[in-house]
C-alpha cells in the first residue's frame, strides 16, 4: 500500500463524556436551522447535535461535547468509531482503486470478502455471497433468490420485525408507522406470522415454532412459501431473543417444507453478540444469512452469504448493483473480519454482555419498572413498564424511554430506544466501550430512572 499523509494514526479521542454546553449546542442548532431549510423532514434524527467526530466509543459535536455512544449509529461501528486499521485499510484502498463495478472488471477485495464471510457464517456447507449497499437491498436479494430457487411466490417474516424502508421491505416490517404509513401500495404476497416473545407469550420453543408454522400452513400453505425471513434477535422490535428451541424447530420446519430460511443478521451480526452470528446461540445454521450494519466498520456494505446451490438459482446478471461491493467498503469490512481476530472483539462481547447486564440487574433490584433486561454480547436491551404492573399485565411504558433517553443526552450519554411499543432502551456499544464507560453510563440511566421514581 503507498500511504501519503494518509500514514499518520487517527487522532484519538479522550474515552470520556464531557458536555461543555447546552446539548444541542449554539454550533448544532445553526446547522440544524440549515438543515430543516434543506433536509427532507422525512429524515428525522434522535438526537440533533452535529458530530465532527468520533473515535472507540466516544462521539464529539461541533460545541465540543463528546458524547458516550451506546448507539455506534445502531450497531454500524461495532469494532469502533475510527478504528485505526479499518481507517488504514480504507485509506490505502481509496489510492489504489476506488471503483470499477465488479460486474464490469472485478477485484480481488469483493472476492476476499466473499471467502470470510464464507467462512464465517453458520453451517458447514458449500456457500457464495453477492454484495450490495444496504441491509435493505440485502433482504430485497435474500428474497430475490429465493423465488428463483424456490419457483414459489410467498414470503412470511414475523411479528416485530424490521427489515428496512424500500418498497420491499417496508410491507416486511410490523410497524405501518412510520415506516409504510401512507406510502403503498405495498408489495404483496408478504405475511406476518406469530414470533417468540417470551416475556410476553409465554410459550416455550416447541410451543412458539408451532403457532408459527401452524399459522403459515394454515394461511399461506407451505408449497406456496419461498422463504421465512427471521431477526435472531429481533432489533427494532426491542432486542427480542427467543425461546430455547424456537429457531431449530423453524429451520427444520423450512427444510422438510422446502422453504428458504434467511436469517436477517443485520443487526446481530458481525460479532454485535459475543459470535459472529446471533444465529449460533441457538443453534441455528440458516440456509441464507444477510449480513449489513457491522461488516464495514462504518462503510457502506450489505451481503447475502448461503448454500451455494440456492444462490446460484439467479441468473447471471441478475444480481448486483453499480456500487454493490465497492473496493473500499470491501477493503474496510476484510479490515473489520481481522479486526475481530486480533483484537478478540468476540470475547469483548462477552465482556460487554457481563458488565451491562450485572449493572442493569442492579438498577432493575430498584427500580421496578425495569420489567426484562434481554439480549446478548453487546446488543443488550431493558423494556420498560408502568410502575407495579411488571409482574401482571407488564403495560409499556414508552414515555419512560423517551424521558431517560433526552435527559441522558443533556448529561453526554446516547442511548436508543426500540420495541413496538416504543418502551425499549437499548445498548448496542461498540465492542471499544470500556467497562469505566458503560458504569458511567449506567450511574446516569440510574440517576434517570431515580427523577422518574
Ligand atoms: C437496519 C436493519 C435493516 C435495514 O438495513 P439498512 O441498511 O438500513 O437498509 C434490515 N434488517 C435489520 C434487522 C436491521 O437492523
């Protein structure tokens, strides 16, 4: 590689919050006026302070504040906000070849990209990917493939599920609003079965996998069904993990049907969970896994990666797009795969996972509207509830999240909300967050909760 000015090591940032200002600041309120005469108010932002810049876990704004990001731009910068060998990789990238379309004259980088995520995702079997830009593009192709393979027409995901905001995939969501509120007609032929969701349903595995395919047979019929399109742990829905049993029991449900079963590993993907795919806590082994978010280190960069045999089903030239697998995204996502390796991102998961949970188990002794702490590695999430009902009717308690996620901004700490009914928190850190940071963290959501008690 041939570094220029490009070779000095990115400027590290302090790992602590500071807020040296009102939040927004003087600095992002002009921008965000600028903005509002400009940006489509269709683009909304959780938290309109303007960032200059980021490294590990920490975001700092145009006033100066740095912010502690639980967020990492939901799940994006999984390894770290300007990790240093992903900056360098990318960098070197951008002086050698920035863009030929691979579909036009290839490079070793997609390829490369290709083999690991081969590599790595669940199931020991043959396996082939093709890349595109976005988690959204990657469901639009998962199902793409599987009608090809299939020769079916359906395609059913389950309720709380998000996967995306193209025509597509916003008649896959659950929630009409905001997603799909008003932007139909919607594709057809999509269909939305019952999920696990044990805090709430009380079923265990067998008993949830069989509402769900008893619902698809019965409304569907399964020679109809190309594919079931499932969230591992459902993201936007509010970081559901489902019953023990429950995704083994879909997979061979989907094999002896014949039906394509993807995982969207969009957002648990890439190491997010203590694995490289949340798949592999329950021992699922999908027959296409869509990868996003994570792979890039922040570029951007999609995959559908599955047994060869299906995603050789499309034709050539019937997949691809004029940026998809673009040589710096593909040189930054082979950067992110050794990143993991080296730097044991995987085990940081773990540690993540522990320290996160040991303290909200504390804050939930305390604070009773704390009704689950759920998730795994570093995708961990609370659901709030009214006050005395978590053990009866567990009533979502949204305006909770809203509060605790404004005041917790004011103090320099991000942190997101999620669930269908909008009472989610979650944390999905980069694996770069310290334990100092996430207890810093957590002493502000206590302090929080405590205004809120
Ligand atoms: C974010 C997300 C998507 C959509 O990805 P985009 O890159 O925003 O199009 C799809 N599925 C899941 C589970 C996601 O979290």
């Amino acid at each position: 590689m041939t570094f220029t000015s490009l070779d000095a090591p990115v400027t590290s940032v302090p790992q602590e919050r500071s807020i040296v200002t009102a939040v927004p600041g003087p600095k992002s309120r002009e921008l965000h006026e600028r903005r509002l005469a400009v940006v489509s108010s269709g683009v909304s932002s959780t938290l309109p302070v303007y960032i200059e810049k980021a490294n590990g876990a920490i975001l700092v704004d145009v006033d100066g504040n740095r912010f502690i990001d639980f967020g990492a731009g939901i799940g994006v910068t999984t390894v770290g906000h300007t990790e240093a060998s992903v900056v360098a990789a990318a960098a070197g990238q951008l002086q050698d070849v920035i863009h030929t379309l691979f579909t036009i004259t290839p490079y070793e980088q997609y390829v490369r990209v290709a083999e690991l995520l081969a590599e790595h995702t669940p199931g020991d079997w043959a396996k082939k990917s093709v890349l595109v830009n976005s988690g959204a593009e990657a469901v639009e192709n998962g199902v793409k493939i599987a009608r090809k393979y299939t020769g079916r027409r359906a395609v059913a995901v389950l309720d709380h599920a998000y996967h995306g905001r193209t025509n597509l995939t916003m008649a896959m969501n659950y929630k009409a609003m905001p997603y799909a509120t008003g932007f139909g007609p919607l594709a057809g032929d999509v269909y939305h079965a019952p999920s696990s969701y044990p805090y709430h349903d009380g079923l265990n595995g067998a008993e949830a996998a069989a509402r769900t395919t008893t619902w698809l047979e019965k409304v569907v019929g399964a020679s109809d069904l190309a594919c079931l399109v499932v969230e591992p742990i459902q993201g936007e829905g509010g970081f559901m993990v489902p019953a023990d049993g429950y995704l083994p029991a879909l997979q061979e449900w989907c094999t002896a049907n014949g039906v394509v079963l993807i995982a969207d590993e969009i957002q648990s993907g890439m190491a997010r969970t203590g694995r490289y795919y949340a798949s592999e806590h329950f021992g699922l082994e999908p027959d296409l896994v869509l990868t996003a978010k994570g792979i890039a280190g922040g570029l951007p960069l999609a995959a559908v990666t599955g047994r060869a045999e299906i995603m050789d089903a499309a034709q050539p030239g019937g997949l691809g797009g004029t940026f998809g697998g673009n040589p710096v995204a593909c040189a930054a996502a082979v950067a992110v795969f050794e990143a993991i390796e080296d730097n044991g991102l995987l085990a940081e998961g773990e540690r993540i996972e522990k320290t996160l949970t040991a303290g909200l188990e504390k804050l939930a002794a305390t604070y009773d509207i704390i009704g689950e702490i759920r998730g795994r590695g570093a995708m961990i999430a609370i659901e709030l509830v009214q006050p005395g009902t978590g053990s009866t009717t567990k009533e979502p308690n949204a305006a909770a999240v809203t509060e605790i996620t404004t005041w917790a901004a004011q103090q320099g700490v991000l942190f997101l909300s999620a669930g269908t009914y909008g009472n989610v928190l979650r944390f999905l850190p980069s694996l770069a967050v310290t334990d100092e940071l996430i207890a810093d963290g957590l002493s502000v959501l206590d302090a929080a909760l405590a205004r809120l008690s």
